[in-house]
C-alpha cells in the first residue's frame, strides 16, 4: 500500500462534505461536462471508476481540487480517481495493490475521520477462472 496526505484548511471547520459519485466511462470523453459540473456543484469531494487513464495522461479537471488515481496496469480501461478540494484536510491516502482499482483517503472533519474509498471490479471474462473472479470479489 502507499499512502500520501493532503492540506489543512477553511473546509476543515464546516460540518458537511458535499459528494459526488459517478461512473464516468471515460475521464477524457467527459471533460467538458464534467468541469461545467465541478464549477456549477462544487462538490468537497468526488470519487470515480472507470477513468480509462493511463500514468502518461496527465489531466486537470480543476485547479480547486487536490487529484488522486490508481490506473488499471497493463490494459486499458478501468481505474479509479479521488478529487477533494483543496481546503479539506486529506490525511492519508491508500492505494490497493491487487487486481482491484480501489483507493482511499482518509478526511479529517471536526474531530472525527471519515474514510471515503472508491473502487472498481472488473466484469467476470474469460480472462479469469470462475474461482479467480469470486477470490477478487470477496478481497474487495
């Protein structure tokens, strides 16, 4: 697991966070929309599967927001990302290392952490053996 951290801030002292979860099938597909999106919501933190990114796209949905992914090794498709604002305290961050994209952080709101995770299994395939496939869905 690696782990990383985040800032301290304004956000930290109100008694909300304002989420967003969405499948985007696509990070750069949906790019427009989804900053029109974070402009108009602002939402505290957004979490998404599916980003289909690799480690050479480097992307900037909004400059108001600290930006996390784990990215689907050796294939194409899936992967996970974890947008907070930049005024909310981050103090951990985790990253799964299985076949799984899941990713955490740990936010620190008003004397309590949250833990908030994304994840994305992949559909069962030839790829894997049925036990395969049950294994990954039972460590997730």
């Amino acid at each position: 697991m690696e782990e990383g951290g985040g800032k301290l801030d304004k956000l930290d002292k109100s008694k909300s966070l304002k989420m967003m979860y969405m499948n985007i099938d696509g990070v750069l597909s949906s790019r427009l929309e989804m900053g029109n999106y974070l402009k108009e919501k602002k939402p505290t933190i957004v979490c998404l599967p599916e980003t289909k990114l690799c480690e050479a796209i480097k992307i900037d949905l909004d400059n108001n927001n600290n930006v996390w992914m784990k990215n689907r090794v050796g294939k194409g498709g899936a992967g996970v990302m974890i947008m907070a604002r930049k005024e909310l305290m981050v103090n951990q961050v985790v990253y799964g290392n299985d076949k799984v994209e899941v990713m955490s952080i740990k936010v620190k709101k008003v004397n309590k952490e949250i833990l908030i995770t994304v994840a994305n299994v992949p559909p069962q395939t030839s790829t894997w053996s049925r036990q395969d496939y049950e294994g990954l869905i039972k460590d997730s």
